[in-house]
C-alpha cells in the first residue's frame, strides 16, 4: 500500500489491500465484515464494520484522519464503547483499527 493520503486511501480503496491478511482470521472467529467505501460523498469516507452475534464494531474515517470507533453490544442493548481520534496517515490507522481482532480484543478487556 503506497497511499499518502487518505483521499488516496479511500477513493482507491487502500483497505482491500490489508483485508486479505485478516479475512481468514475473521472467518475463524465467526467475525462478518463489511467494507463501504464513499468517494464521492462531499468527504471521502471509510465506513468498517465488524459482527459477530455478541456486538457490532463501527470504525469510519474521513479523508481527514479523523475517525470514530463504536462498539453497540447486543446483550447490553447499548453503546458500550465510542472513541473519536485523528490519525496522521492511512498506515497509522490501519495499526490503530485498521485490524479487526484488535477491536475485539478490546473489546473483551472492557467486559
């Protein structure tokens, strides 16, 4: 992956790069996924979103690195987790939530 930006990243959508390496990794922990890419929205955006029957796990970014990550937990009935950051490049995002096993693995330290 050789995106600068994250307007490279999205409109060229850099994410089908890194899915490959996690895809059978998601399979085995019955983890669904979604990848929505909007380049064409008045900001380019990135919209992930991971399920599994215990909670869904949301991450958009917008082409300016900010990004916000929710965790809406079945069993609660609620958001049980939202956090909002800026990342400095697509390759510092993919290392912070770019990996979805990472989020579950937070997740489970949080229950």
């Amino acid at each position: 992956m050789h995106t600068a930006t994250f307007r490279d990243f999205i409109c060229n959508r850099g994410y089908d790069d890194f899915l490959p390496g996690v895809e059978a990794r998601l399979r085995s922990q019955n983890v669904a996924c979604d990848v929505h890419y909007a380049p064409e929205a008045p900001v380019p955006t990135l919209r992930l979103r991971f399920e599994n029957k215990k909670a869904v796990y949301e991450v958009i970014l917008w082409e300016s690195g900010d990004c916000e990550m929710q965790v809406l937990d079945f069993t609660k009935e609620a958001f049980v987790f939202h956090k909002r950051e800026r990342f400095s490049s697509p390759i510092a995002f993919l290392g912070g939530y770019g990996d979805p096993l990472r989020l579950l693995g937070d997740e489970k330290e949080r229950a």
